[in-house]
C-alpha cells in the first residue's frame, strides 16, 4: 500500500458514529430589548460565547488540492464527538451520497465522482455540549485518464446459481501487489442471511470471493467494485464501478466415491438420489477433490486427438454433459459404459453415467453445484477448474490482499418478515 495524498487513506482512531445527513447548528434569533428611552441595554456579565468542546480535521483530500482522483474519500479525524457526519457537495452545491467504508476509515461516496469537477467536504463533528464544529475542503478532481482498467463480472444480475458458486471479478490489465489491497477495501458482499466470506486473488487480473461454508440455499447475494477513477498502478485508473446482484439455489451437493463406484445427490441435505457410476481407468485417472459445475452443455463433442494422440484418441458426441475441470473432466451420459458403471472404471477421466441419470442430472443441477471425488488415483490441482473449495479455509485466506479480521458474531433476530438482517463483508 502506498502512501499517497490523492489515494486511499488509513488514518487511526475508533469510529465513528454518522448522522443522516449534515447537522446545522440552530441559532437562537432574539430581539433585542430596549430601555424606555428607546436605547438598547446591554447584557450583564457579557462576553464571547465558548468554543464547541468537539473539533473536525480533514486530511484528504487537502484544501484546494487539484488532479484528485475521481474515486477519492474523504478522510477525517475528529475529536470529542458523539455523532459526525461528513457531507459533500458539487459547485452547484448539489450532495453526493456516501457512506463509511467497511475498514471505518474513509467516508466513501456511492460511485465515483465526475472527472474535472470541483466538490466541497464538509465534516460536522458534535460534542455532548451539543454545538457543532465543521471543517471544511474545496477540491478538484482530475481529468478523465486516457488508461483505463475495465472491470467485469462472471455472474450477470438475477442469475439463479448453486451454492458452491464463487463470484469472479476480473480486470483487463493485472493489478499491481501494492494496488490490491485498495482495490479490495472497495469491494463489498452483502448476502442475506449473513454468512461470513473473504476475497482471494487467484492472479493479477482475477479475484474470487467465497463463504468460509458453502452457501445457505436459497440466500440473496449483491457485491460492488467501486472501481470508477480508482488508482491501479502505474497511470492506469478504473473505468467504472460494479454491482451484481444474484441468488443462490437450492443445496444440491454431488458426491462419487471410487471404492463404491456411485454418486450420492443431496437436496437440501437429504438424499434423493443414488446414481452408479464408472470414473477414469488407472491411465487416465478421475480427480479427488471438490469441483463445482462450470458449465452445462446439452450436446457437444469430446475431440481428443489433440491431447492424446492418434491412437488414444477418440471424437464422440456427449449428451448431458457438464464440465468440472478445465483439463476436460466431465459428469456426463455414456450408454457404452454402462454395463461397467457401478463396477468398473473405464473412462478417460470423467464421471460415466447412463443415460436416463445424465438426463436428470441435467435437470436437477445448475452452474455452481459442487461436486466431490474421492479415492481415486490423482489429487485434483487447485487452479484446473473453480477449484476454490479444494482449499482449506485457511489457504483460501491466503490469498486476501488485506488481512483477515472474523466478523462479531451477525444479529440473528428476526426481521418483520423473518429474514434475517444482511452484513456487507469487505
């Protein structure tokens, strides 16, 4: 992380507590009293009026600093307050919504700012005297850069996907190590009921976020990238920000297990379904480990020439078939397996199944559906695939740019409606 004026800031201190919107000091208007001869008197005992106990700072960004980024928060310190707010206007003196950032640090507006605008902070800080103190900052922000980082979700709003799903986020240029971690202070997952997750880098331009457990069925997930006008390294900036908002299905969990030869299928945690099945020959070994469904194809053609040669190789029409690794392991249907399903292993690597259970595996499964192997005779590599629940919790954490801080136990009372209450989770 570096330490910049025009970048995001980390200044100490407890948090703070916000007010709606910016409070005005109330002035006590009083007429004043005359003498009988018309002569104003003068108050005994008269004086200056004291200074508000509570005082406000802004550090970034500075008075009349110019070129600020259009993703810039506005930090501040405050001293003897009970309630803070912070308010920011443009030139036509129109506000610009915000909020505090998850890290408690930074009040951050909604979106990104307009390029080549003036803005004026205002942070109000209150005391228990009751009299406010402000502070404020005129800025201008910077031109629109000509380098921008476009930044893309995998997942597009309203999409229904299994509880295994990780959300992907990629960027069109590799972001920096020294970048990431304010990239990541700008990323936040909401999910109702609250469940506990964290981001992992998987490379310079793609991260990933996952619960510590799988999804709970049927829960409302939304994330943002406020990446709009973001510093990303070396003169390049984000063009925009990001909002998706998906929802997980039900809890469908696919488990094979070599020693027995059958796949056992979870619905919400019962089972309701026992499918036999033929994995890879002692050649060409199926992968143990935990995979998600990546993608579903109805019809398709394995060509393997390529891979395994004229004499190995083979071209064959798939029905039903959906893709767990990017090496080319599939669940799919095999009629000419499956005398051996059950029994024997006689694939080149993926999970043979009749025709009749592809189908309804087919339809009784969606893209994000895990799916665990064991004992076979190869260990699936992280990285082949959306393998992030192949890792344990804690070298999935690993991966996070900032450091990793559980979250206070969530508020389980129930809403009105019974649901409970969602928590943004950096």
């Amino acid at each position: 992380m570096r330490a910049s004026q025009h970048q995001l800031n980390r200044p100490g201190g407890r948090r703070r507590v916000f007010a709606a919107g910016l409070l005005a000091a109330a002035l006590a208007l009083t007429s004043a009293c005359t003498d009988g001869g018309g002569k104003p008197s003068s108050w005994q005992g008269g004086g200056e009026s004291a200074a508000p106990k509570a005082a406000a700072t802004i550090s970034e960004p500075a008075a009349d600093a110019k070129d600020v980024p259009a993703s810039t928060g506005i930090t501040f310190t405050t001293k003897d307050a009970v309630e803070t707010a912070v308010e920011l206007k443009d030139a036509a003196g129109k506000a610009v919504e915000g909020a505090l950032s998850a890290d408690g640090k930074t009040w951050l507006p909604t979106g990104a700012l307009a390029y080549g605008t003036s803005y004026t902070a205002t942070v109000t800080a209150t005391g228990d005297d009751g009299r406010p103190a402000t502070a404020t900052s005129t800025f201008t922000t910077m031109a629109k850069p000509t380098n921008q980082v476009r930044v893309s979700s995998f997942l597009g709003d309203n999409q229904v996907v299994g509880v295994g799903m990780p959300l992907i986020v990629k960027f069109s240029r590799g972001i920096p190590e020294d970048y990431r971690d304010d990239v990541q202070r700008r990323m936040t997952v909401t999910s109702t009921p609250a469940q506990e997750g964290i981001w992992h880098w998987v490379s310079p331009t793609e991260i990933r976020y996952r619960p510590k457990e799988f999804w709970k069925a049927d829960s409302k997930v939304s994330y943002r990238i406020q990446a709009g006008g973001l510093p990303l390294g070396e003169g390049w900036y984000g063009r925009a920000d990001l909002n998706v908002g998906i929802k997980i299905g039900p809890s469908v969990i696919m488990t094979v297990d070599n020693k027995t030869k059958k796949m056992t299928v979870t619905r919400n945690g019962s089972v309701i379904k026992t499918i036999p099945v033929s994995l890879g020959k002692k050649s060409t070994p199926s992968s143990s480990g935990t995979m998600v469904v990546i993608e579903k194809l109805r019809k398709t053609v394995f060509d393997t020439f390529e891979e395994l040669g004229p004499e190995e190789g083979y071209r064959t029409k798939i029905d039903f078939a959906q893709r767990l690794t990017w090496g080319g392991e599939f669940i799919h249907a095999a009629p000419w397996s499956e005398g051996q399903q059950g029994s024997v292993n006689v694939s080149h690597g993926c999970v043979n199944v009749s025709m009749a259970n592809g189908e309804w595996l087919f339809k009784n499964t969606q893209v994000g559906d895990p799916i665990t192997v064991k004992g076979t005779e190869r260990k699936l590599q992280n990285g082949n695939g959306w393998t992030d629940w192949n890792m344990s919790w804690a070298q999935y954490v690993k991966g996070s740019a900032l450091p990793y801080e559980p979250p206070a136990d969530p508020d389980t009372s129930p809403t009105p409606d019974g649901a409970t209450a969602p928590t943004p989770t950096p």
